[in-house]
C-alpha cells in the first residue's frame, strides 16, 4: 500500500504545514525528517527517542513550555498502528481538560494539517514509522 502524499497550497500561513509525507518521512519547510518528532506553532523538537514520545513527563514538558498560550488539539501519531497511551499522559490530558486524539501517523499527519487550515493551535507527538 502506497501512504505518499504531496500538498502544494499557494499562501499557506503555517510554516509546520506537512507538505509531504512517505514510509518512515514528512517534509516541513523542505526539509525531511526521519526521526520522531513534537510539532506545535513554529517549533520542531526532534529529539525525541521512540520508548518517550508519549511518556507523561515529555507530555507535561511540552504542554508546560507552550502554556501562556493555549492548546486547542493534542494529537498523538502511533505510528502504523494505534496504541495506548500510557496512563499516567491520559490522566494528566484530562486533569488539564485538553482535547486529544491517538491515531495511525498517516491519519494524524493529515488531521494536523487539516487542524493548522482552521487556525487551532495543535501540539502534535508524531511517531514517524508509517
């Protein structure tokens, strides 16, 4: 199954836009990223090892850093397939009453893109194996 994806929109706003993506890559700004990576406003955190991406204390990490402005979305890309959170993150969204979504990467990738076209500010935690 073929998973590419190619977006060109003339005057897009968002620079985190996900222009393309493919097996085990997406394309910001033309540039292509290959490790698991944290996407919110014009951030890209790729430092981001495989076992903690969606560990509660990253989670917080992030949600703490932003907090003077406020999220809309926490979307959670899980790869190939859709996992659990662990549930120390799970209790922690809903004590902050953030709004979430976990979902295949591929699904996730365009989600993001769809959610950045409507003006929500959206913390993405992006698994990058599709």
């Amino acid at each position: 199954m073929n998973y590419n994806l190619q977006i060109e929109f003339e005057n897009l706003s968002n620079e985190n836009f996900i222009s393309s993506f493919g097996k085990d890559f997406i394309i910001i700004k033309n540039k292509k990223y290959f490790k698991n990576l944290i996407l919110i406003d014009t951030l890209i955190d790729v430092n981001v090892g495989s076992n903690s991406i969606f560990a509660e204390d990253l989670v917080r990490k992030k949600i703490e850093i932003i907090s003077k402005n406020r999220i809309d979305f926490i979307l959670f890309g899980m790869g190939k397939q859709i996992g659990r959170l662990p549930i120390k993150t799970i209790k922690l969204l809903i004590k902050k009453k953030i709004p979430y979504e976990i979902m295949t990467s591929v699904s996730a990738f365009k989600t993001y893109n769809i959610l950045l076209s409507q003006g929500r500010r959206t913390l993405a935690f992006l698994k990058l194996e599709t």
